[in-house]
C-alpha cells in the first residue's frame, strides 16, 4: 500500500512567547511514527506499505503535484492542506475516487455546504470544538459568558462556532468585544506595563459575566487576557482553557507511552497536527488490514461502515460520521500543563453515538454529498 502525504509549506504562526518552539514539521512527523507502526503490524501479515511525501512551497499550485501522485496510482492521500488547496485537490476529475484525509483545517464549512465525497476530516472542526468547551461550562454551572474575538476570518469562525453552542447548551453571550491588533514585533512591543493596563480596559463593560471567552487563533492578545480582566475570571477558548484533540499534558488511556515513543523518534512534543497525521496512516493501516484490500472502492465502504475503528488512546474507538465523513471523537478540554476534563460530558446524551453531541448531528449537516 502506498500513501502519499500532500502539503505545502505554508508560513506558521509566530508563537506570542518564547514558551513555545517554531516546529516546521508538523504533520508529517506523526504521519511518518504512523507509517512506521503500520510497517511493523504489515510485516506480521504479509504487507507492505510506504509513504511518498510531497510537499511543495506555499505559492506553488497544487494541482500539477497532485495529478503526477494521481496518475501514478496513489489513492490514498493525507493532506496537509489549507481549504482552497484541499477542494481543489478533491475536485480534479482525477481524484473521484481517490480518500483523501484531510488533517489540517477545521473549517466548519468543509463539513456542510464545501463538503465532498472523497474528503475525510481527522482534527475536529470548530464547531465539534466550541460544544466540547460549552458543555463543560454548562456542567460548571458558568453560564453567562463574555466574548471577545480577533479580526482575522478564523477568529470570526470560531466566534460564530461559540454563538451557536450557547444557543445550544443554555450559554447566555452576556457581551462582546472585538479586539484590533496593531501590527509590530509581537514579542518586543508590548511590555507588561502596557498590557496590565489595556486588558483590563478591553473586558470592562461586558456585563455579570462567568467566563471570557476568547477567539484568537493568531495569538494577538489572547494570552495577555490570563490575569489580567477586570473582574476575577476564568478565561477559555482559543487561550487559556482550550478544547483540542491532543495536547502533551494529556496521559490517560495509555497516552504516556504514545506520547514517549514519539518523543523518542522526533526529538519534540506531539502536536495536534501531529496527532492527527498519525491518526490518518493508522485508519489507512487498520482499514487495509481488516479488508485486506488496497482497493479504495473497497476501503472508503469499510470506513463509513458501523465496523470500522481506530484506537486514538482516547478510551474508545473512533469511527466517522457517514452524512460529512468527520471523524468521531472526544475532545480534551486543557490548561496550559493540566488535562481539565475530557467532552462530551456526562449528562448530554445522544440516541446512537454521545460524541455526535459535539459539532453538526446528521439533521444539522448541510453536507449536499453523502455517503
């Protein structure tokens, strides 16, 4: 079996301190401990399996990369793509029946109204993200909620994403505020003193709130918030208390160990993107190895079907949703060194799966190209 791992080079974030390490590698090194997990269960049953990585740099076109992986008979690709580079990979005529495993953007509208039929979704979008942290407030009782969001077109998802799970869950958005970041060196610029002043003037007049809620997925303000509101409260979302499907602090469900071994063979921490590229390799092994078939007519039938499963160290197996092919999954809710607690929460209930209570259930979805 030969997976191709598709993606581009794209600029990463700056992180807002010197906390957090630049990695360049994301993605590829858990699809890369992925392959070699599958390599040492194929051994033992007589298959093989290799990787073809193509990753190209940002203002490249993706499209003639894609199509010599295409013709060259790859079905099976992990995409480390942003939405406009993964429609336009799943669109080409070529790859109409290819599985694509897209592992990099949680864009809700990829999963509803830029759904298509050969795209798989590995991370939770923001929408899976935003009910995982709103039941949990709910649980704790925080029901009135402050929002402040970023300019930028992801911070306004997520922003919308945390507006619909309030209506949701019983959440009351009690104020908002958006904040306009001034650019300039992210690290220099901005002294304690300055920041101990503004943030407590940005969440002043936002109403008898329990909890800001922060939408910052550039890392503007985001952290300043932490210690510095106006009024003594918790701050969640994209900072401080966040919903994510991996993170290093997290240990149950024999986590430990994965988290080791891949220390051991990268020399870094796990990252989501990470986790999610070994994820994509791992559903492809187990799907081989259960149809014992690189068909992938025969492979995409047993992924949407009730008797797929891929271990996840989450203490369940973890299956995808036929009407938008994302993958089912709990959500770790995290603080910056400690596992919260783990969603959905006990008490939100679901007729078939509990994990379907987080992000868009089969009558919300406005995905056109099902099954």
């Amino acid at each position: 079996m030969t997976i191709a791992y598709l993606g581009k080079s794209y600029a990463e974030v700056e992180p807002l301190s010197l906390v957090d390490k630049i990695y360049t590698d994301k993605g590829i090194q858990g699809a890369r401990v992925g392959l070699s997990e599958d390599v040492r269960t194929g051994r033992l049953i007589g298959q093989n399996y290799r990787m073809i990585e193509a990753i190209i740099p940002e203002t490249d076109d993706i499209k003639p990369k894609a199509l010599d992986l295409l013709r060259s008979g790859v079905s099976l690709i992990v995409a480390d793509l942003e939405p406009k580079d993964l429609l336009a990979v799943a669109d080409l005529p070529e790859a109409q029946h290819a599985i694509i495993f897209s592992i990099r953007s949680n864009d809700v509208r990829l999963r509803n109204e830029d759904c298509r039929k050969n795209v798989f979704h590995i991370p939770p979008d923001w929408a899976m993200r935003a009910d995982a942290l709103a039941q949990y407030l709910i649980w704790k009782r925080w029901r009135n909620w402050a929002l402040i969001s970023g300019e930028a077109p992801m911070d306004k998802d997520y922003a919308d994403a945390i507006r619909r799970a309030a209506k949701r869950f019983g959440g009351r958005i009690v104020g908002e505020k958006t904040y306009k970041f001034a650019a300039g060196s992210r690290r220099t610029d901005t002294g304690h003193q300055q920041v101990q002043k503004q943030m407590p003037l940005l969440t002043q007049g936002l109403g008898d709130y329990d909890v800001v809620i922060v939408a910052d997925l550039g890392e503007s303000f985001g952290d300043y918030l932490l210690f510095n509101t106006y009024e003594p409260r918790p701050v969640a979302g994209t900072q401080g208390l966040k919903a994510v499907s991996w993170h290093r602090s997290y240990e149950e469900a024999a986590a430990t160990q994965m988290q080791h071994r891949f220390e051991r063979k990268v020399g870094r921490i796990m990252t989501e993107r990470d986790y999610s590229g070994w994820l994509a390799v791992r559903a492809f092994g187990e799907a081989v190895t259960r149809t014992g078939s690189i068909d992938p007519i025969v492979l995409r039938k047993y992924l949407l079907s009730d008797r797929f499963e891929v271990a996840g160290f989450k203490s369940q197996g973890m299956n995808f949703r036929r009407w938008d092919r994302q993958l089912r999954q709990p959500i770790l809710l995290v603080g910056p060194r400690a596992l919260v607690s783990v969603s959905p929460q006990e008490g939100f209930l679901h007729p078939k799966y509990l994990t379907d209570t987080l992000g868009y259930d089969e009558p919300e979805s406005k995905c056109q190209q099902r099954n």
